[in-house]
C-alpha cells in the first residue's frame, strides 16, 4: 500500500506578499522523511573508522546573512521566543515570575536563545510617588519630552564578523558556516566554556543537561532550504528582519533617516559597522536610547585585543622562573 501524503488546504494569503515562501513551507512539510538505505554490517563497520579521517568538501560560499532589528515597532509579543523554542524543540524554563517585570524569561540560556527584552521607563507618579499602579499614557516610540514608555528589544546572538566565542574555542567547534553566521557543532564542544567567558553579550550557556554551550543557529538547517528563520517569520510587527546583511543594512539606513524626519532625533543603529574595538555585527539593532539602556555594552571589546600583552607577560614570567630555577640548580650545585 501507498504512502498517503497529507492533503493541505490551499495556504491563506497574508497581506506580506511571502505566499512564495509559505508554500515552499508547506511543500517541505508535505515531504516523507527521508532515511539512508540499508546497509551491510561490514560497510557500516569501515564507515565508522574511516569517515572521521574523511575530509569533506565544504559548501559553496553564500553572501552573509543576518538580522536587522527594528526595536521600535516590537511590541513585545514573544512570538519570536515561542517560534524559536518550537522550531528547535528546546524546552520551556517553567513558569516562575521574576516579580520585576512582564518579562519572565530573564535573560538568554542554553534554551532561550531568543529573549525579548522589556525596558520599562516609569517617572514616578506625582498623585502617588509610585511609578507603577497609576495611569500613565505609553508610548514605544513617543516625542519629546519622553516621560513614560516601554522599550522592547528581541535578543538574539550578534552573529559578530569576527566572533571572539569562535576565536576562543579550543576545539574548533565554533565555525562560521557558509552563510556567515556563527554556528556551534555541539558533538564536538567538550564544555570548557572558554566561548562563554570570551562572548561581550553574554549570548552563549553551557547546558546542564549535555554540558555543551548552546545558542541562536540563525535556524541553519531552515536556511538550507530556502526558508527564513523562524523568529522571523514569526514576528507580526516586522521587527525582526531576515535577509542578506548589505540589503539590511540599507533598509535600516532608510529607516533611520525616517524616524529622524518624524521627530525621533535619538533613533541610531547598534553594530551595523565596525569600531575599533569590535567588528561590524551580522545581527544588528536600531535602538532609541543608549546601548546600556537595553544591556548592552556602550563599546563592545574584542578580549583577544589584549591578549598579545597577555601573552608577552606570560612568557617573560615563564623565562624568569626558568632562570631562577637555573640559578638555584647553578649554586645548590657546588
Ligand atoms: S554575540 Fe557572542 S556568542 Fe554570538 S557570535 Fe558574537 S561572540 Fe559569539
Ligand atoms: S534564528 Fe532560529 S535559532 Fe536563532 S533565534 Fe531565530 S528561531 Fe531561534
Ligand atoms: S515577535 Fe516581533 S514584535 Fe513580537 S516580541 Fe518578537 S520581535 Fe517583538
């Protein structure tokens, strides 16, 4: 008897022009899953000593991909943080209030790889000295004189140009993969956690349950198949964009200009370009506040920038020991 494949309705449109991409979606859903042929003991037996001594051959080159946020229309939904945890099938983090904020997930972990971020800026009220409890308008992006509003950032890995989580890794489990984007290959980190002590955004966490570092994959496995990530394409607002870095950085410069022209003087892009201390970002931000506002560094350093020093310090003290042992042996000697 035949397989049957599921027959789907015809897919809605919505009003974003992706009908391509949601059907190339549901053509992948519709597909059988695919499995190797069988094969003889033997031939399984010389895979596994031969193929880790095989050399394969690396994908074609692709141009860099990335995400340009827009955190002035996310309204804070989490849709992004669900699509993520779904996709990946990473567990929830339970259901505990932070007693602090409307955001309960905290912060990024190694099954949160997506974090939307509230920045909640409440004057105090002057009826109650209270700055919660009390009505006050809201705006996300409001005109001078800004008094009250929520900032919202979804908080993802920066998927930096020159990655110092990749620099540090000792294993070469961290790579840039053929879209640019920093991928760890979790079979062969062995958790010495050196990427997590080396990452400026506190992006990276070592699992409990593997005891391997986990992030954001920028959903390689869906770029593969022609397919936007999933937070992406799960962002209502738009807020969360997916593309080649260079058209990013474009529509963000547009967007910037815009802002300014409707009265937002302070709108600016975070780690679009390079600084002298950081490479440009393939995930960058458009931000209306100060980068520390929203947790991250106002100036973010490449550690490995100072480990030359690091370095010479290292091995002048190693020769002195050298030489005081050598003096030591010189008059114990006679
Ligand atoms: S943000 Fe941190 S974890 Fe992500 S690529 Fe950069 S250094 Fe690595
Ligand atoms: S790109 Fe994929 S893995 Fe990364 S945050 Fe989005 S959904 Fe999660
Ligand atoms: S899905 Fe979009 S709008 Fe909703 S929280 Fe994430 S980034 Fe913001």
């Amino acid at each position: 008897m035949g397989l049957i494949r599921p027959t789907l309705p015809p897919p809605p449109l919505n009003g974003k022009g992706n009908l391509l991409m949601a059907n190339k979606e549901r053509e992948l859903a519709a597909l059988l899953p695919g499995s190797d042929p069988p094969r003889g003991r033997l031939a399984a037996l010389m895979d596994r000593f031969v193929s880790p001594f095989r050399r394969g051959v690396p994908p074609a080159t692709r141009p860099a991909t990335g995400f340009y946020t827009d955190t002035t229309v996310c309204i804070g939904c989490k849709a992004c943080e669900v699509a993520c945890k779904q996709w990946n099938q990473l567990p929830a983090d339970g259901f505990d209030w932070t007693g602090n904020s409307y955001d309960n997930t905290g912060e990024l972990s190694a099954t949160s790889w997506r974090h939307v971020k509230f920045i909640e800026q409440f004057k105090p009220s002057p009826a109650t000295g209270e700055g919660s409890g009390s009505r006050m308008a809201l705006d996300l992006v409001p005109s001078p004189p800004q008094e009250n509003r929520w900032l919202m950032m979804s908080d993802v890995c920066k998927h930096c140009v020159t990655a110092p989580c990749q620099q540090a890794c000792p294993t070469g489990a961290i790579l840039h993969n053929e879209f640019e984007n920093v991928y760890i290959q979790r079979d062969i980190c062995n958790g010495c956690s050196y990427c997590i002590a080396a990452c400026p955004f506190g992006v990276i966490t070592r699992a409990s349950f593997d005891g391997h570092s986990h992030k954001c994959t920028l959903c390689y496995d869906r770029q593969k198949d022609g397919l936007v990530p999933a937070c992406a394409k799960a962002c209502p607002t738009g807020s969360i964009q997916f593309g080649p870095v260079d058209e990013l950085r474009e529509r963000a410069g547009k967007r910037v200009e815009e802002l300014h022209g409707r009265g937002v003087p302070g709108a600016y892009l975070y780690g679009d370009t390079p600084s002298e201390t950081y490479s440009g970002l393939n995930s960058f931000y458009l931000l209306v506040d100060g980068p520390s506002v929203y947790g991250l560094p106002e100036k973010p350093f490449n550690p490995w920038l100072h480990m030359g020093g690091d370095y010479v310090r290292a091995l002048v003290g190693g020769l002195m020991a050298i030489g005081a042992l050598a003096l030591v042996f010189l008059f114990l000697g006679h």
